[in-house]
C-alpha cells in the first residue's frame, strides 16, 4: 500500500471534482478527527469511493467485490491504495479480518452495505457485514447519503450524519437477528440521509 500514491490522488480529484461538477458536500464536521470508524454509505455509481475519500481527510480502505480484482489495471489500483476485495453474498473470512485489522489500526473502512449499486437510485436490501464489523471492533458508524448525476456541471451532493453507534447492542458476536436490526437501523439512517440531500436545491 502507498500512502503518499493515496493522498496524491486525493489531492488531485478534489481539484478535479469541483471543476466537472457542481459538488455540494455537508456535514463534514461530523467526521471524527481520527479513526477508527466506519464510513457506510449508499451506492450509486463506480465512481462513488472517489466522494469518499475526497470528503474523509483520512486514509479510507474501502471493501472492493471481488470482480474488481479480475481487471489488471483496477486491481492494482485498488491494492495500492489500501482497499481489499471482498466476496459478495458469501462469509469472506479472509476480507472480515482485513477489514477488522483495518479498525484495529485505528484507521477508517469504508463500505457500501447494498454490496452493489442502484440502478434506480433508490437504497436497497443490505448486507449484514457492516453491522458485523461495528459490533466485532466497537466503532462508529458515519453515515453518508450520496446523491446527483455523474454528469458535466450537474449537481452531486454528499450529506454526512452524525456517527452512530450500533455496537453497544450487538457487541461482541452478534447473532444474525442482532446483525439484522443493526444493518435496519444503518440503512435507516441512510435513507433519511438520501431524503434530506433530494431535498436540497
């Protein structure tokens, strides 16, 4: 992994960004000064861990399916920046202790709970793992809503919440019905998120 490649690009795609697109971020202050945490957001687009990191003033290493990896060039992007492949719809033991050795760090994960993106733009059924991982590393959740069009001099909006903290209720191993409330109550936090961010004009 390459810091310095990492912070470089970050450098140059929140120069970039604003200049393709009208970019309206909010809530930043809500990002914790240091990790660990989760960032946990909706996803819409491939281009979406770009707003990610680009808002985070944090290394984020964030959870890639695993097709990413099939790809010689994406594959090696993604290694080299500190991001880690994961097995969609499975236990992926392996990307579980990545991903827990990233918290125990003290660093930022971040995750797409739908696992792939919307179609519609609209939040989908999620996957358990991110209420997991807050329950196994006793961290934080910041919940982020994303939302716009990937288009030349559109408006994108990224709107951050207020950390959450799931952990204390299925700390520990949860159980799958503990993993299941824990992810509702994440998505929840998302949609609310989703509504205020269309709200704006």
């Amino acid at each position: 992994m390459s810091l310095r490649l990492y912070h470089f690009l970050r450098a140059l795609l929140a120069w970039l960004v604003p200049r393709l697109v009208r970019f309206r971020p909010e809530g930043l202050e809500n990002i914790p000064a240091k990790g660990p945490f989760i960032i946990a957001a909706n996803h819409i687009h491939a281009l979406d861990p770009i707003m990610i990191a680009i808002i985070a003033p944090q290394h984020v290493s964030f959870m890639a399916k695993e097709e990413v990896m099939h790809s010689r060039l994406l594959g090696w992007f993604v290694k080299h920046v500190g991001s880690f492949p994961v097995k969609r719809g499975k236990a992926d033991v392996q990307a579980i202790r990545q991903a827990l050795g990233v918290l125990a760090a003290g660093n930022v994960l971040g995750i797409f709970p739908e696992g792939t993106r919307s179609k519609t733009g609209e939040v989908q059924a999620a996957f358990s793992g991110t209420a997991l991982l807050a329950g196994r590393a006793d961290v934080p959740i910041v919940p982020v809503a994303l939302c716009g069009k990937y288009r030349f001099g559109s408006v994108f909006r990224v709107k951050v919440g207020k950390p959450m903290r799931i952990a204390s209720a299925i700390a520990g191993r949860p159980t799958s019905e503990e993993r299941a409330q824990g992810t509702e109550m994440i998505m929840q936090h998302i949609t609310t998120l989703l509504a205020e961010c269309r709200g704006r004009k």
